[in-house]
C-alpha cells in the first residue's frame, strides 16, 4: 500500500509554508492551508 494521497497533501502544505513569509499570524497561515486543501 502506499500513502501517495497523505504525501500529496504534506507536500503542498510544506509549498505554502515556503511562500508563508508574507502572513502576519498562524491563522492566516491556516486558512491558506484549508482553503487550499478544500478547493483542489
């Protein structure tokens, strides 16, 4: 078996940690995630 579905989703939230210098607090940060995660 593999977990190609939770890589996937570790590996765009490690994409938006990259680009998170610009967000001023975590719950920005968290909403990105979750908005990304719902929409793709």
């Amino acid at each position: 078996t593999t977990s190609g579905v939770v890589e996937g989703i570790n590996n765009k939230l490690k994409v938006i940690k990259r680009s998170a210098y610009g967000f001023r607090n975590f719950k920005n940060f968290q909403s990105r995630c979750l908005l990304n995660w719902n929409f793709n």
